[in-house]
C-alpha cells in the first residue's frame, strides 16, 4: 500500500543548478550566475563577477591626472563621456578652475547624445534578449552607428575618446558640428519610432516583459540601485535635477517615472529617455556660442592641492561617482569609482526568484549591465 | 498498384529506391536553396545585406556551409550515452523525410498516393520529437536537457491543435486523400470556408517546426541552442536538414489543403507548367510568411506556449471540428462555414488581446518565500 508519505517522496523532484556564463550568449560579456531552478522556475541565483577586474582605479593613482581619462573610457565604454565627465568634474573641482562655457554646452551635447547611442544599444541587447532574432539589434545599431560617426569626427577615435580634459575639451570641434548634430537627431528621432513599433507595441514583447522582475521602489532604495532601474520603481531621483551640474537646470526637460517597476517599465522608460535627450541636445545646440574651450591659463603639469572629493553625475545606467583623494602633487593618491552597474546588480536576486529562466534572462538584460565597469 | 514511375515499368525494390533517391536528392537541394533565400529575407528586413561573397550574389553560401560541416569533426562528449546521442538527428530526420511522401505537388505527381494521406502525414511527423528528447537527453548537458524537456511539452502541446485543423478540413472536403482534397476545392479554397482552421494551422505549425515566436526549446540567448548545444559537424547538420525539410513540408501541405494547391484559381485542366508556378507561389508565401514572422516577434515563455495552446486554440479548433461536424450532418448552407470561421477568428485575437492586456503587477516571489517551497 502507498502511503501519503512515500507518495509524497515519489514526486518529490531535485532542483537542478546550471550555471550560466562566464560564455553565455545573453550575459553581455563575462558575467556568470549559477541558477537553482526546479523545472523552469528560478529558486535561487548566484552572481559571479570579477571576471574583467583589470585595476583600474589603482591604475589611475600610478598616473597623474590627464593620463587618468582614458581609463575612465575603458570603465564604461558604451558611455564614455558620462563616464570622463565625472572625472573631469572631480579634477575641476580640487583643482578649482572654471570652465568655459561653450566647453560646458559642448560636453553637455555630447554626453546626452551618449546616453541616446548607449539606451539604443540597450534596446538592441535587449530585443535579442527577449528573442528577436537580430532584428531589433540591427534596427538599434545604426542608430548608434550614426552617433559614433559624429564622435569619430570629432576625437578622431571611435571607441576611446579621452576628449573630455580638466578645463574643458582636448580641442575645438569640427566646423559643421552643429549642422552634423541636427542630422543625428533626425535620424534618431526615426530610431525611437522604429523601436517602438518593433518592440514597445508588440503584443508578445509585452507579455514577455509586464510583470516580471518587479521591485519596489523602497527596496530598489535599499539596494542602492540608481538611474533608470531605480526611476522605472517610481523613484524620482535623476541627478541632473536633483544636483544640477552643468547647465542642467537652465534646461527644460522631464525626467521620466516608471509605476510597475517591472521589465517593461524599465525598457518603455529608456525610451523615453531617448526622446528627452533629444530634447535636451535640441536645447544646448540653440544656446551654443562661440568662444573658447579651454581656460585662458592651464597649467602644464596639474598639481592638486590636498582634499578629497566626490562627484557625481547621472550616466546612463545610474550615479556614475568619483571619489578622489589628493596628498599634493600631481596623482590621486586614492581614486574610488562609484559603479552604478555594480549597485543595480545587487538586486538581480531579489528580482529573479520565483521567476522562470526565461525570465531571468530578460531580467538581466533590463538592468542594462556593462561588465566593465562593474569589474573596472 | 501502381509502380510505375514517369511512365517506367520498374520492379517494386528498384522503384523503391528511386523514389528515396529523388526524396533526399530534391530535399537537400532544396534546403540549400531555401536556407540561401531566408538569409536574403532576413538580412532585408533587419538592413543588411545577407550572404554576398560566395559565388555570385553569395548563392554558392550554403553549399560552402554544407561542405564545412561535413568537413567538421564529429564530436561527442565523453559522458554522453553514445547510442542516444548518434542516433537522435536520425529519428528527427527520418519521420520528418517520411511527410514527404503525400506533399502533392502536381496533378497526380506525388511520391506515392496514400488514401489515408493526412492521418499517415499527421501520424510520422510527430515521431520526431522523440529525437528530440533523445539529443537532449543523450547529450548529458543540462541546456541540452531543459531544451528536451521543452521541445516534448511543446510538440505535444502543439500536435492536437494541428492535426484538429487538418481534421476539420478533410470533413469538409470528406477525403484523407491530398489529391482529393485540392480537388474538392473548386473554385473556392478551403481557406475561405476555414479561417479559423487555418489560423491555428499555422500557428501549431510553426510551433511544430520551432521556428520564432515558438522557437523555445532552442532559444539562442535562453538555453543555447537547447538538444544540439553537443552536436557538431554532419549529426547537426542532420538537424538542420531535418528543420528546413519541415518548414518545406508543412508549407507545401498547408499550401495544398487550404490554398487550393495546384488548382486554384485557374481550374483543375492545366498543364504541368501553371500547376508547378501555382503550387511554388503557394508554398513560397506560406514560408515567406514564417521567415517575416521570425525577423519580427519576440519568443514566448513556456508557460505562455503551453496556455496559448491548451486554453485558446484547442477549445477552439474543437469547436471549428463541431460546427463542421453540424454543418454536415444537418445539410446547412456553406456560409453557415465562413461566418462561424470568421467569428472564430475574431474571439481568437479577442482572446490573445485579453491575454496579453491582463493585469499586470505579480509581485515576484520573495527570497523568503521560495527558500520555504523548495
């Protein structure tokens, strides 16, 4: 005769551990998690990461400051000048210079046309993700394409710009800068529709991504996350407002909010953002002046005097800090990187359990992770 | 019986053999071409050029592809179970090579005419998913095994939905017979009387095939290509044939049963000239179709696969099969087929809407929670 109990032992199941990456398809780089599922439901996820540790911040204090910069391009390479404007900003503000205005409008165009090439990437990465095969990667990437070939006129270099410099810019930009920005607006403009109806709008794109992957704002808070993926809880934290830096706050702009802080809430969020930029860079182009880019008089070598300091400015994927520390002389004795993958990374547990593979994949790639600067 | 084959009186086993040699020679060659034109197709919709190098216009592509996987060696991993593993590509390969028997791609021109031509397709092809199973079970991977697992829920899943279809048809048209069945279209093809039926046709088809949005037990960025993660060289290629063989098959019976095959719309009296442009024009769209629904959707989930399939087109390609039955028994006008059809349809995208627009935060498990059920 079968008892309750041993009926109860026959079914029970074991729960199965795969381990996905370091060489993973949908991980975005080397990023591993090891995944306890029972069947197709995620029980438990171990993330592993360190796989790109390169030193870079013990690097940085080997160097002195303008060497610095290219460093801060290899941290987080699909938003480079975010990423150089915060340690610019460090810099400037242990040196105490002022910045020339048009070197200020400048960098601001620039660093929003960056965060619109590293949100298409993220709509592209996330499409394959989601399981379109390739073509919302394709779609996504001539977007960012065309924005990489106005950087690359520019600062002569497609990937590792280092154009940002601590009292402005390296050199003046090309003479038909502004016509070129106008004509990477208008086809991004084209890109946001294309995007939204290839995937905002599809019926299976939204039943893939509502609902899953859901945290709430306060436990967003609590887990340090920042940028977008905090915003898309309903959060109202976005730097350029709530610490204007720049000429952020002689700009007219909204700062979109997600409700649901789920996956969908997190890509339509990103959208969003790439509409605004375009406001944004829209903005600083009709404020542009001529003049110069650098302050009349810069050091050759730069030395700082003692202090510490912290800056920080709202990359793409979140708080993107420096905390830098001078004894004098002319390298940081500790320089710090404020990683905003890093602390979104921390909730991908809370996020995943309970879900289904799947799920988790997708869950991942809305965090919208560059490996590079989570491991730096 | 019939043994003769272009006019030739042959005996039964040479004939046999010929009809085997013809099956695999055209099917290979077929899969070159039609894998040749979905990277065209493809690279078109995603603003790329596709394959351009290789020969002209890049047509010699598949071919070099072939050859280089002949060439690869044919790994196996140590601790897979050997007789599994080297002989799953096989038993996907053979049921799906068997369809092809009844595809009628001429009046009269078919491999071999079968009465019970339907039920015999319906009954082999779904004999591959045990291959599946095996390659996923053999390869002692465990991606390898979650794709398995999936691809057996999903073909079961989608096999009554599909063969329900093809039932409702062949009521209608009162005939298992293909050839008879494109006959019995006259002037009208079935796909008017039987929208409905259609519809489900290709959706369970396409899940059939694991072709996008239903491509889950592969799924490239979830399980890594899922039964043939371990496959190399000539066994994966097996697969590969095994796959484009499919999508040729179902598009062709599909093209057939509800397009009106080699017949509509110019009448059955046609040369063999205007029946081979009708019947390839019909296929061709139907696999058009697949490979524009594959660069547009994203993938499902498996719960959402299996809920789409148990609680949406089951029940309804159920009732397809009793209205039709009605339809028969009491003698109703043929109209009584188009209006239900179309209203069937139209409660099939209500129903897909409402799924898709259903409330929306589930709050996830919490950590807690799940260390508890497990």
């Amino acid at each position: 005769m079968v008892t309750p109990r041993a009926l109860e032992h026959e079914f029970e199941t074991q729960d199965l551990m795969i381990n996905m990456g370091p060489q993973h398809p949908s991980t975005h780089g080397v990023f591993r998690m090891v995944l306890t599922i029972d069947g197709e439901v995620v029980r438990d996820v171990v993330p592993y990461v360190g796989y790109m540790h390169r030193g870079a911040e013990k690097l940085c204090e080997t160097m002195d400051y303008r060497q610095g910069i290219g460093y801060m391009d290899r941290t987080e390479y699909l938003a480079n000048f975010n990423a150089e404007l915060s340690y610019v900003m460090a810099v400037e503000k242990l040196l105490d210079i002022d910045v020339p205005e048009r070197a200020q409008w400048i960098r601001m165009i620039l660093c929003e046309l960056n965060r619109i090439s590293s949100h298409f990437m993220f709509t592209g990465a996330f499409g394959t993700d989601v399981g379109v095969f390739g073509t919302a990667f394709t779609y996504s990437f001539i977007q960012r394409e065309i924005v990489q070939d106005l950087f690359e006129e520019i600062t002569g270099d497609r990937l590792m710009y280092a154009y940002f410099r601590p009292g402005g810019l390296a050199w003046e930009v090309t003479d038909n800068f502004v016509a070129r920005v106008h004509e990477v607006l208008a086809d991004m403009r084209q890109g946001v529709i294309d995007i939204d109806g290839l995937l905002t709008h599809n019926e299976i794109f939204v039943a893939r991504t509502k609902g899953v992957g859901y945290i709430s704002g306060q436990d967003a808070i609590d887990y340090g996350m920042s940028g977008p993926a905090l915003r898309a809880s309903g959060v109202d934290l976005d730097i350029r407002k709530a610490e204007p830096y720049l000429y952020y706050d002689q700009i007219d702009f909204d700062v979109p909010l997600g409700e649901h802080g789920d996956v969908y809430d997190r890509f339509v969020l990103r959208v969003e953002e790439i509409r605004q930029s375009i406001r944004i860079v829209e903005q600083c182009i009709e404020r542009l002046q001529p003049g110069p880019i650098q302050p009349e008089r810069m050091p050759r070598m730069l030395r700082t005097p003692p202090g510490e300091v912290y800056i920080r400015t709202e990359a793409p994927r979140g708080e993107y800090g420096i905390y830098l520390v001078s004894k004098g002389g002319n390298r940081p004795y500790r320089l710090k990187i404020r990683s905003a993958c890093l602390s979104n990374l921390q909730a991908l547990k809370h996020m995943t359990v309970g879900q289904y593979v799947a799920d988790a994949v997708i869950v991942l790639g809305s965090i919208d992770i560059v490996l590079c600067e989570v491991d730096r | 019986m019939n043994y003769d084959l272009f006019g030739l009186e042959l005996n039964v086993w040479v004939d046999a053999l010929i009809r085997v040699l013809l099956i695999v020679g055209f099917m290979t060659v077929s899969v070159m071409g039609l894998i040749y034109i979905e990277r065209k197709i493809l690279a078109r919709f995603q603003r790329r050029l596709g394959p351009t190098r290789t020969g002209p216009m890049g047509l010699l592509q598949s071919l070099a592809d072939a050859l280089k996987l002949i060439g690869k060696e044919d790994l196996r991993p140590k601790s897979a179970d050997p007789w599994t593993f080297e002989f799953a590509p096989y038993v996907v390969f053979i049921p799906v090579f068997l369809g092809f028997v009844i595809v009628p791609f001429l009046f009269g021109w078919q491999v071999r005419v079968i009465e019970l031509g339907l039920l015999y397709f319906v009954a082999t092809s779904s004999v591959n998913i045990v291959g599946w199973v095996m390659a996923g079970w053999g390869s002692d991977n465990r991606y390898a095994m979650i794709g398995g697992m999936r691809a057996a829920a999903q073909g079961i899943s989608y096999e009554l939905p599909l063969v329900l279809a093809l039932l409702a048809v062949a009521m209608i048209a009162s005939s298992l017979n293909l050839q008879e069945i494109v006959s019995a279209q006259g002037r009208v093809p079935f796909v008017v009387w039987q929208p409905l039926a259609f519809f489900i046709f290709f959706v369970a088809a396409l899940a059939e095939m694991n072709r996008p949005p239903f491509d889950i037990p592969i799924g490239e960025s979830e399980v890594v290509g899922g039964p043939f993660v371990e496959y190399s060289g000539f066994r994966w290629s097996v697969f590969f044939l095994a796959e484009y063989a499919a999508l040729f098959i179902l598009s062709a019976i599909g093209a057939a049963v509800f397009l009106g095959g080699w017949a509509w719309p110019l009448g059955e009296e046609l040369g063999r000239g205007w029946q081979l442009i009708l019947m390839s024009a019909k296929t061709g769209m139907l696999i058009f179709l697949v490979f524009w629904v594959r660069a547009s959707v994203p993938r499902l989930r498996i719960d959402q696969l299996m809920g789409y399939s148990w609680k949406v087109l089951l029940p309804l390609a159920l009732a397809q099969v009793l209205v039709n039955g009605a339809v028969l028994v009491y003698d109703w006008p043929k109209q009584v087929l188009l209006v239900t059809g179309v209203m069937g349809l139209l409660a099939l995208f209500w129903v897909t809407e409402r799924a898709v627009r259903q409330p929306r935060t589930r709050p996830a498990m919490t950590i807690a929670q799940s260390e508890a059920a497990s």
